[in-house]
C-alpha cells in the first residue's frame, strides 16, 4: 500500500506542477461551516499548493481565532497566529508559526486540511508525512481539504485504517460534500 501511495504522490505532483496556475479559495469563506466559526486551523501553503494567504487574512479580518500547525515531533500542535509574518520561521519549505501551542483541539470548528488528491468519499492523499493522520482524529471540526480544480477524482484512493474521511472538499469553484457513510 506504501508503494501504491507513493506512486500516486509523485504521478499528483507532477500533474500540480505542470497545471499550477494561482487562485483564491474564497468561496470557502460563504460555507456555513466558516461563516459561523470562532477557530479555524489552516496552514500557511508554499510553493504549487492551494494558496492559503488569502483565505488566512480573510478569516482574521473576520475576527477567526487563526490556528497554524507546527511540526513538534512527530507530531502536529497548533499555535494561534494573528497575521505577522514576523511570528513565522521556515523549517524546510514551511512556515511554522512561533509562540505557545494551544492544548484544546476540540475547540476548533474548522480545520482546513493540504491534499494533493481527494476521492470521491472524501479521503485525502497527502504528502506522505502522516501528520494530518495522526492530527485529525484528535479534532472534531468540520474538516475540508483544499485542492485545485482538477485533484478531485472519482477514483477511489487506496486507504489504510488510519486515513481520516474529510467532510468536505474545496477547489476555487466549488465546495463539495461528502457523506460521513463512505462505501468502497
């Protein structure tokens, strides 16, 4: 299975790269999910990623909590960040937010989550480092994935017990849901 997603991850990262054109997720923003929420964990995106810039501002200057995810480990924690790019520090290709982590992840009603693909149950193919897979599980909000236009496929992804079924994807164009029943 390792080998099956690993193949898979270098195929999708191909097909990103020579597709990435920039594009602002804001039609997230009107979902009710986020029109209600007081905490939004996201990610600070690089390279041909969904960009997430936008969409973090957008969320402050809506008064969110924003919530950052930090490598501690081998595991993620999650620092608030109030829109300085100064309370950032590359590790890697990554901005990670610097201060305190918060402890209460059942706080959090939405968690924006990076995928190169998500199937049509709502699993995710990440990049591999499994942290969202161990971070999910622990967080009860609603979790969408965000991707570009063409990473949604009908295909099914393989899976394993620990991959985590979002409850929604999102592209620049459309939000789609998925049903908490998945079937093979």
């Amino acid at each position: 299975m390792a080998e099956e997603k690993d193949e898979l991850r270098s195929r999708y990262r191909r097909a990103r790269k020579d597709k990435f054109v920039p594009a602002t997720y804001s039609l997230l923003l009107s979902t009710p999910e986020i029109t209600s929420a007081k905490t939004v964990a996201s990610y600070v995106s690089y390279g041909d990623e969904p960009t997430t810039q936008e969409l973090n501002q957008s969320l402050l200057a809506r008064g969110i909590t924003l919530l950052l995810p930090r490598v501690s480990g081998s595991e993620l924690s999650w620092v608030q960040w109030f829109g300085n790019d100064d309370a950032l520090e590359k590790r890697a290709n990554i901005l990670e937010p610097i201060g305190p982590s918060i402890s209460d992840l059942l706080g959090i009603d939405v968690v924006i989550v990076p995928a190169l693909q998500i199937d049509r149950n709502g699993f995710r193919l990440g990049q591999g480092g499994g942290f969202y897979d161990r971070a999910l599980p622990m967080m009860s909000g609603w979790k969408v994935g965000l991707v570009h236009s063409a990473e949604i496929t009908s295909e099914l992804l393989p899976r394993e017990v620990h991959d985590v079924q979002l409850d929604a994807a999102a592209t620049p164009e459309i939000v789609v849901r998925f049903s908490n029943k998945s079937s093979e």
